[in-house]
C-alpha cells in the first residue's frame, strides 16, 4: 500500500514537472513572438494597448531589445475602419477628410498670451489668426488665413490637394509605422485669388468660383487656363505647386519636430486622443514671398490635427540673416480651436451617389455649422455686431498687426 502510494505521488510530481514545462515553453515562446513581430515591423508592434518597440524608444531615444510603453497615436486608430478591411493610409485619409476642413481659430490662445504680457512677434506671443478650409472635392481644399476674425484681411490663400499615399521604407525614422498620406501645396492664380478674396465673406461660394474660373479660361482667357495641361507655363496655370513644400500626414508624432505636444498643457487631454501630424517632406525650403515681390524666405512648418484643434508651428527666415519674418519666436505653435464644420449635407452626399447633382449646386450643397458658439464671431461680419467684434478686439490690444507695445502697456486696449 506504501508502495502504490509512493508510486501515485511519483505520477503526480511528473504530471506537475510537465505542466510547469509546457507553461514555460509557451510563455517564452509567446515573448518570442512578439519580438520577432516587433523587429519584423522595424520599429512599433501595438498588442492589447502596449506599445512593443524592438529597436528603437521612443522615449528613451536610444535602441533596446524591448520595451513595453502604451500606444499613443498607432494604437487609438485601432477603432478607426476596424471590420471594413481599411488600411492605415486609407484611414490617415478618411480622417483628413472629415477633420481637415472648417473654421478655426487661436482666439483664446492670444487671449491667454496677453494675460501674460505676451504680444505678437517679439513679444514672444502670437498673432489672432483664423484659418477656412472649405472641401473643393473630398481630396482637395480651399483654404484661407486671415487676422483677426477678419476676412478682408486674408494674407495667404492656398489649395490643397491630397495626393496617392506614400509607404515610406523601414530606414525613415520619422514615420513609425510607415505609412503617411503627401500633401500638395499650391499657389493660385493672380486673377483666381483676387476672384476668391472679393467672395472673403462667402466661403461657400468658393468651390464653384474655383471650378468656374478654370472653364471660363479655357474657353475665353488664356491666362488662366486648367492646371492639368501638360507643358502650360506656370502664368497659365489655375494653381501652381510650391516646388519642394509638400508635406506628409501620419498617425505618428515625429519625437523632435512634434515635440511641441508632448510639452503642451495637455489642455482638453488631447494627447489622449486620436490625432495627425504633419512634417514637410523635403525639410525647410527657400521660397519666393507671395506678398513682397523678389522677397526670398526660409520656411519650416509643423502640424498637428485633432477632431477639434489644429496646431500649426509655421516659421518664416531671412535665408541670409535668420531673422525672423513671421511665426511665433519661442517655437510654440498657433493652437487653433474648431469653430465650425463645412461638409456636404447628407441629401447631398446622396445626391453625389447616384449623379443627380451637377458642379452649379455645390454652393447649396455645402453646409455651415457652427459647433464653438463662443469663437463663432471670428468667422466674419455675419455671425457678429460690430459692438461685439470692437469688445473682442479690445481684450486682446487691438488688430494683430497694428499692436503698439507702449500702447498696450499704458492700458489702452484692456478689457
């Protein structure tokens, strides 16, 4: 009986040595997998909320095996498309589509700013600037920016095209998981921009005004004819590119140029949220001045989208000197809250399906809708009284532009 009870207890230890084994070799084989995974994928392996880094850290900046650190922009896209069979650079661009459009505008950034005796240019704050993007198609944008809440005061008006999306091979380290969406930028005609600022009020108006320019010109003006035609000189070009100022969208925050984010207030908790950002493609670029002829300026420029807050860090040099021409002088970015949606109704997204809608309509087809009551005055002489307009002005020292430091420090133009 000793005997068969030994032998039992003996059948058990060897019954719990194998179990203890094939847990151990299952567990170090699952660590196994997701090493390998993650150095299969260069650098981000995301599983269950965690981040799996198997060369480099994104927040250590130096290489390691493994370290484990919680998703941020790659894993809360996970939830974006999931079931319809989405890659990460069609949601990079569904995303821009539905976001990257509307009125914004830093209003309560420059009212901060002035509480902290910050003003504009070398006072080290910012500028009261609003920024339209009004969707052309779903790929292309309208987009203007002006001082001020006033839309007479436009100084910059571009389009937007959003071009085949870009897999960017495993030596870039700027885009960790690889894929981003390129970003054209163009300059419009002469003629098409003055055309579009005299509409500055009627943003909606915008689209068929572009659309109608270009088919006036091919059939009455042979100064603004179609972008698309091959060999056309730049004059005769309805919009010409910036030679070398193309951008790219990710999920992914570039760890220096983005760096901004890290370091902001966390206002709103936005860095929990899902967002883009955006870096030029080919670095900072010498252009020509579109404002001050055979005035040449050194730009670099950084973006960051969120469904509700755009951040824009664009810097202009003098590309002999250095000096600043324009942007913010401690490097933090205009941070501009959403103040409204411009989308095409739902009657007439189902009008586009089925081909009843023609190009004359897209005025009516597009909609307005404030979503930031108390920003909603910045859009144009509209939506405020002039009292109102005046009162808002006046917390934050007068028109952008026209700032006196002595004049603001006397009192003048505090609320």
């Amino acid at each position: 009986m000793r005997l068969f009870s030994s032998r039992i207890l003996g059948f058990q230890f060897y019954i719990g040595v194998v179990f203890v084994v094939i847990g151990c070799t299952t567990s170090i084989f699952s660590t196994s997998l997701i090493i390998v995974e993650a150095f299969s994928v260069g650098k981000q392996y995301c599983r269950g909320g965690a981040r799996y880094s198997g060369r480099h850290s994104a927040v250590t900046g130096t290489f390691q095996e493994m370290v484990v650190e919680p998703c941020e922009s790659t894993s809360s896209v996970d939830g974006v498309g999931d079931g319809d069979g989405e890659s990460s650079h069609e949601k990079v661009t569904k995303i821009l589509s539905e976001w990257f459009q509307g009125d914004f505008d830093n209003y309560a950034q420059v009212v901060e700013d002035r509480k902290n005796g910050l003003l504009p240019r070398e006072g080290g704050g910012h500028e009261h600037f609003h920024c339209t993007l009004v969707p052309v198609t779903e790929s292309t944008r309208l987009a203007a920016f002006f001082f001020d809440g006033n839309p007479n005061r436009i100084f910059r008006f571009r389009y937007y095209e959003l071009l085949t999306p870009t897999i960017i091979n495993d030596v870039d380290h700027q885009h960790s998981n690889n894929v981003t969406v390129e970003m054209r930028l163009n300059t419009l005609h002469p003629e098409l921009e003055q055309l579009l600022k005299s509409h500055s009020t009627d943003p909606l108006s915008w689209p068929d005004i572009f659309k109608n320019f270009q088919h006036e010109g091919v059939s009455s003006n042979s100064s603004s004819g179609s972008s698309s035609s091959s060999g056309s000189d730049e004059k005769n070009q309805k919009v010409i590119p910036l030679s070398k100022c193309e951008i790219v969208w990710s999920f992914d925050k570039d760890p220096i140029q983005h760096s901004y984010i890290s370091s902001d207030d966390g206002k709103d908790d936005e860095a929990e949220n899902m967002s883009l950002h955006a870096v030029m493609v080919h670095g900072e670029q010498v252009v020509n001045s579109t404002i001050v002829p055979g005035m040449q300026i050194r730009i670099l420029d950084q973006l960051s989208l969120y469904q509700h807050v755009f951040y824009i860090n664009d810097r202009g040099f003098d590309p002999i000197t250095g000096a600043f021409i324009y942007g913010n002088q401690r490097d933090i970015p205009y941070r501009l809250e959403r103040v409204s949606n411009i989308l095409p109704s739902a009657t007439s997204a189902a009008d586009d399906d089925d081909g009843s809608s023609s190009t004359a309509d897209r005025r009516e087809r597009l909609q307005l809708e404030v979503i930031n009551p108390e920003l909603e005055w910045t859009i144009g002489p509209k939506y405020r009284t002039i009292e109102e307009y005046d009162s808002k002005l006046k917390v934050i020292g007068g028109p952008s532009t026209g700032i006196n430091k002595k004049d603001f420090k006397s009192g003048q133009g505090k609320s």
